[in-house]
C-alpha cells in the first residue's frame, strides 16, 4: 500500500512538473495573444533588466487591425512571460519606439570619474525611402551607440547612450527625416 501511495504522489509530481514546463514554454505567445497582440513577429531585443528578469522587446501587430507595435515582455522568477508595454506605430511620426535602462556604467575619461545609467532607444518603421545603414552611424553624436537592421522600407534601429539621455526621440527622427531617410 505504502509503494502504491509512493508511486501516485511521484507520478503527480512528474505530471505536474511537464505541465508547468508546458505551460510556460507557451506563455510567451499567450501572453501576446491576451494583450490583443498576434503571435507571430520578430525579437528585436533580449536582455535582464536591472531588477534581474528577463525582457524581450518584440515588434508584431495589433490583431485587431495588424497596426505594428513594440511590445515589451517580461519573464517573472517561475517562467510566466507578461506583456508590460505596447507602444504604437504612430501615423504622426511614421515611428514605434520603445526605450529600457540598464546597469550603471563607469569610467575616467580625462581624469573625472564618470558614472550614469545605459539607456537604450529601440525605434520601427516602415516609411524608409532609402538604405541608411551606413550614413545614419556617421551623424551620431559622439558616445552615441547604433545598430540598423533594414529591410526596404522596413526598418528597426536600436540606439544606446551612457550617461545623459538627452531626447533620444527627437535626436533620430530629426536626423532622418532631415537626410530624406523616411517620409515625412
């Protein structure tokens, strides 16, 4: 009787354990489909945020009327991803732009000690109206870090600065449409 009692509370436990497993491998996508979100899209970013979880920046579209967006996910201490933000293409600006920061960083440069915070800027469009993935890097501010990815018209563009996160915002959008990057 005891081994048969054994044998179910161990069985329990392994069932138990693959449906946690299961159900937080699939959490990801349920997390976007319960936000209104669609399932499928492309991981722009993956890193541990400052209070040690996981997040992922993620660009797919609304379900309801396929409008890109930037969705910002988190992945809590048992495995749950939850979607935190949902930042908007924007007619107006022809941008959907999401922002995180990360450690602190410091460093001496010309004998003063140096100390801020690492932020990151990550930008999508559609509305390029020519490559820039080798002329954009050339008008960043010096300390200015830049990655494009550009697909035609499609394009993401992840900038990170340490220190003073001066209008990130207003720093690219002016650069392209200034360089007749995008549409206006």
């Amino acid at each position: 009787m005891n081994k048969k009692i054994v044998l179910i509370f161990l069985s329990l436990i392994a069932v138990s354990v693959y449906l946690l497993f299961v159900t937080t491998s699939l959490s990801f996508n349920s997390a976007l489909r319960s936000s209104g979100l669609l399932s499928h899209g492309k991981e722009i970013h993956r890193a541990i945020d400052l209070n040690e979880e996981e997040f992922v920046i993620y660009k797919t579209q609304r379900r309801s009327d396929n409008i890109p967006v930037l969705a910002h996910l988190h992945k809590n201490s048992i495995g749950f991803w939850s979607v935190e933000i949902i930042e908007e293409f924007s007619d107006e600006i022809k941008l959907a732009s999401t922002g995180w920061v990360d450690g602190v960083v410091s460093s001496r440069f010309n004998d003063v000690f140096v100390s801020g915070f690492v932020w990151h800027r990550v930008y999508y469009g559609n509305t390029a109206i020519r490559k820039f993935s080798d002329d954009l890097p050339i008008l960043m501010p010096p300390g200015v870090g830049i990655k494009i990815t550009q697909n035609n018209n499609e394009f993401i563009i992840h900038v990170t600065v340490a220190g003073d996160p001066y209008p990130l915002n207003d720093l690219i959008l002016n650069l392209l449409r200034e360089n007749h990057f995008i549409e206006k």
